[in-house]
C-alpha cells in the first residue's frame, strides 16, 4: 500500500547528495568569479596609479621649466617637492637638478602610498 514511500525514502540521500554537489560547484565558481573581478580591479587601480604619477612628474617639471623659462635662466630650475591626496592616495612628487660639466640635468621621481 505504501510501497512508494519506501522508494521515495532511499533515493532521498541521493537526490541530497546531488543538491549539495550542485551547491558547492556553484560555490566554486562564484568564488572563482570574485577572485577575477577583484584581480581585475585591483590591476585597473594600479593602472590609475602609474598615470596619476606619470602626469604629476610631467606636470611639476614643465612647472618648473616655465619659471625657469619665464626668467630667463634654464640652468636655474628649482629642486622642487610637492605631496598631494588623489582620490584617496598620498602622491609625492620631487624634481631634483644637477649640473655636470656646465650642463643641467633633471630628475623627477613619483611615488604614491599603496597602503591606504
């Protein structure tokens, strides 16, 4: 009379054992899908990084060029150094100038804090 209860019964664990083996690939493939969207974020926050500090080194030395220019004396660039927050990270900037046999050499150096 029940006879198809105690069929339902014992494929009841292998009817759970298939839930839960679906339930963990889905797991490791969302696992997977984080780490590639985190990888990918955080490269793309690197990227931001390296342009920033590019620009900044360009953009403190033609500042300094021009005041040079403007007064004349491109031999008297300025050692100059600047700290700024972009978005959320420190950014250090320096311009050093040297002169060797009579002729001036420039330096810019571009850091930023990647801990913050």
């Amino acid at each position: 009379m029940f006879s198809q209860l105690k069929k339902l019964n014992n494929e009841s664990g292998i009817v759970l054992f298939i839930v839960l083996m679906t339930a963990i690939i889905i797991m490791i493939f969302s696992v997977g899908i984080l780490t590639q969207s985190m990888n990918e974020t955080n490269y793309a926050q690197q990227q931001v990084d390296q342009i920033v500090s590019e620009q900044l080194a360009k953009g403190i030395f033609w500042n300094a060029y021009s005041a040079a220019y403007s007064s004349g004396n491109l031999g008297s660039m300025q050692n100059v150094g600047i700290s700024t927050v972009i978005q959320g990270r420190n950014y250090q900037v320096t311009l050093n100038s040297t002169v060797i046999n009579s002729v001036p050499g420039y330096s810019v150096v571009a850091n930023y804090d990647t801990f913050q």
